[in-house]
C-alpha cells in the first residue's frame, strides 16, 4: 500500500525568508502524481503544485518550487521569499497512475512570522 | 463560478444519532470525492463517484456510513448511528470529467461533525 510521510508536525519561518517541507513516500508503481496542497488557517485546501513522476524537471509555480527524487521517493517543497498568506497546513499527497483518489500525509503546519 | 460547497459547515450530535452531509461539486465536474480527517491523523479517502456511479468505495469504514449522489449532481453521506470515533473534517472534492493521472481536485470547506 502507499504511505506518505511528512514529518514535520510543525515550522516556523521569518517573512521573507525560505523554507522547505519534506515529504517521502513509499510505492512500488512507476507511474504516479504527487501534489502538495495548502489549508489556509479557516479557509479551504487549494492545490500549491504538482509533479508528475515521468518528468526529471521539477515543477514550479512562482515562488513554490519542489525537490523531487524519484529514486529516493522524496518530494519536498520549497517556499521563497516566504509572506504572512503562506501561514497554513501544508499537505503532500499522492496518486496512483491507476487509482483516483488522493493518498495524503498528516500535514505541515507552517507559520510565517513578521 | 461557485467552488465545491458543504453544509452544514459544523454539526454536533449525541452517539447514536443520524447525521447527514452534502456536498454540492463545481458544476459540470463528474468526479467527486469524499475524505475524512480524525484529528491528529491523515487525511483518508473514503469514496469516489463518477456521475452517480460509485467508482471507488473501499475507503468506507463500515456499513454505518451510506454515500448517494443522485442525478450525479450533489452528494450526501449518511452517518447512521453515529459512534464517537466517525467525530472529524469529513471534506468534499470534485474533478473534471474523465480521468487525467494528474487533474485536480478541488475541495470544499469540510463539515466538522464531534459525536457527544
């Protein structure tokens, strides 16, 4: 079965700064979807960025980037220039290249201080 | 365009209760979702329609939760009876039709239930 795994139960960065989420995953596919999703404080969880694993280039959306090493099974996430709407839980998630539904970790609750 | 929308938004009921949940998906979107988070823990798929065929349910605890989505418009999950450990974010999602490995899902605010 898949697993995700953050273990990172919590971290703090100063605005302005980077900081950087890890999640490792365990899978015996060779074909799959990893995605890291945001939970604004109240709010509801929208999708930060995805990578697929065929493709060697890491995605990056503005100042979100990840660190994907397939043959490590680690999928982190990398946030520059941090601000105070970056405050949130953070979750990794995965899916299968045959199944819809999203496998996810326990989440990172990351605060930005001023 | 209106996001996935869930009612109620809280609900607190006595064990033993019946409680029931919906979720209205973007218009349009075939796929919708069902996820739950207990506290502390992962967020745990439960089950996936696809229109008003239900495509994966092997997430569901047990034959206490009933999940229905008729017309393949909006979605509700019973909780009947209630126990204390069904008490979490029971979250809604939805995706466009067909399948892409990578399309995304779109979540609504969650209902909390707390079963007393």
């Amino acid at each position: 079965a898949q697993t995700v795994t953050q273990s990172q139960p919590e971290m703090s960065v100063q605005e302005a700064e980077t900081v950087t989420l890890s999640c490792t995953y365990d899978t015996s596919e060779n074909n799959y979807y990893l995605f890291w999703y945001k939970q604004p404080p109240s709010r509801q969880m929208i999708l930060v960025i995805r990578q697929e694993a065929y493709k060697q280039q890491n995605a990056t959306e503005n100042r979100f980037s990840v660190n994907f090493q397939k043959a490590a099974k680690s999928f982190s996430l990398k946030i520059s220039d941090s601000q105070l709407g970056d405050t949130a839980m953070y979750f990794c998630a995965f899916k299968g290249g045959s199944q819809g539904n999203l496998i996810f970790g326990k989440g990172t609750k990351l605060s930005v201080k001023p | 365009e209106a996001g996935v929308t869930q009612f109620p938004s809280h609900s607190v009921i006595e064990k033993g209760q019946t409680v029931t949940l919906r979720c209205d998906p973007i218009s349009g979107h075939d796929n919708l979702y069902w996820y739950r988070r207990v506290m502390g823990k992962e967020i745990k798929f439960l089950l996936h329609f696809v229109k008003e065929s239900k495509q994966d349910e092997s997430g569901m605890p047990n034959n206490r939760f009933l999940a229905e989505r008729t017309g393949g418009t909006y979605s509700t999950l019973k909780v009947q009876p209630a126990e204390l450990e069904d008490s979490g974010v029971y979250f809604c999602a939805s995706s466009p039709q067909g399948w892409t490995g990578d399309n995304e899902q779109f979540f609504g605010p969650g209902t909390r239930l707390t079963v007393l």
